[in-house]
C-alpha cells in the first residue's frame, strides 16, 4: 500500500543512512521506524507490522539473513535486502532465503523509491478476480497465494509463488529470464537473469513435476510451464 497508510521498518546499523532513506520514503507519503539491530528488527517487526522491510544484511547480533529466516517462518511481508557488499553470493542466498528484492549501496534514492513502490504495487494488486489454476495434482491459487500439491500445502515465499502462477497461467509458452524478470517482478529488473533461475530451482525442489505437467528449460532461451 502506498501513501501515508504505508508502513516501512528500516533495519541498519548506519544510522545516517537510516536516516537519509526515511527522509526520501517520509516524503513520498510512507511512514517509517529505523532500528539498528537484528534484535530490535524482530521486536519492532512484531509490534509495528510493517508493509514493507528494508534489510541491511551486514547487522549487530543477528544478521539479516538471519532476520529474514525468521520472518519468512510465518510471514509473506515484503523485504528488500540492503547490502554493500554487492556479491553474488549475498544476492542469491537472500533471494533463495525469501527476499523480494535487494539493492546494492550505494544507491540513488530515486532507485530506492521505484524498487519500494514496485515491490508494494505487486503485494497489493486486485487479486480476487484472477483465476484458480487446477491441474491433476496442483492447485494454485493467487487469492490466497496456496499452492496445494498431491494434497499438501505447498509453504514459498511470495516471489516463488508469483513466478509459479505466471508460468502456469501462460502454460507451454517459453519466456526468456528477462521476460519473466520484467513480467514477475514488475518493472524493468536491473537485476541480473540468476534471480530466475535461484527461483526456478525452488521451485523445482520444491515441486518435483506433476503427473501432465513440469517446469522445463528450454536451452538458449529460458522456462516454460509444459503441459502435456
């Protein structure tokens, strides 16, 4: 949700650039808290119930990979993972962790502002009208964001999910990584074509591939859901 009725913990131990991205977000219409631990991100997650997370993954006592394990036991809120690192392996480890997002510092608030609002704007689309897919074996549901596979709830992180959902709602056509970083997360990714893929083997490891359908790569150009 934007405007004032959106609410934003901003989790970093640098309290100036706490201070710079709650100055940027305040004055888009958000409302924000900044804490400077991951001790006092899961407290402050519990009691303020934010829309959105943005987490520095370099913290005091409990990192943000940490915090972001214990978020996503039972919560689908929104996260995007700050680092300065900039390494691959910190991308796709939050990524593969739940993480909806990440960016890399430094970075211009403009760039921060569009990754929220994106974010945001995909959590809160209309939903209720869109379709239930059934197939033999698995039920997928973007009402409720449940996937029911041979019987069993399916538990992912949302990310996941609304990959899931693209690909099975456009079944047997091939979509290039960029293609789907575009469609899936909602604008013009700057990201790079690993994120489909670390989303892709969740999945896969997740769904083994039903009785007239799976998840295939088609070499030299991306993904496709194939039904037989």
């Amino acid at each position: 949700m934007e405007g004032s009725i959106g609410k934003i913990l901003i989790v970093d131990d640098d309290e100036n650039i706490c201070e710079v991205i709650k100055m940027y977000l305040e004055s888009s219409g958000y409302n924000t808290i900044c804490v400077h631990n991951g001790k006092a991100a899961e407290e402050k997650f519990v009691e303020y119930k934010p829309d959105l997370v943005l987490l520095d993954i370099m913290l005091p006592n409990i990192d943000g990979i940490d915090v972001l394990k214990w978020i996503r036991r039972d919560s689908s809120t929104p996260v995007i993972m700050l680092t300065a690192k900039g390494e691959t392996f910190d991308k796709v480890l939050g990524l593969e962790l739940g993480a909806d997002d990440y960016i890399v510092k430094p970075f211009e608030p403009k760039e921060m502002l569009a990754r929220v609002k994106a974010v945001l704007r995909r959590y809160n689309s209309e939903s209720v009208n869109k379709e239930v897919l059934n197939f033999e074996d698995l039920m997928i549901d973007i009402n409720s964001y449940k996937v029911i596979y041979n019987g069993e709830e399916i538990k992912m992180p949302p990310k996941e999910f609304e990959l899931l959902y693209y690909l099975a709602s456009n079944k047997n056509r091939v979509f290039t990584r960029e293609q789907l970083l575009c469609e899936v997360w909602g604008y013009d990714y700057p990201g790079d074509s690993r994120t489909v893929d670390v989303h892709v083997k969740r999945l896969r490891e997740k769904l083994e591939g039903g009785i007239s359908w799976k998840i295939e790569t088609v070499w030299g150009v991306g993904y496709k859901f194939e039904v037989k």
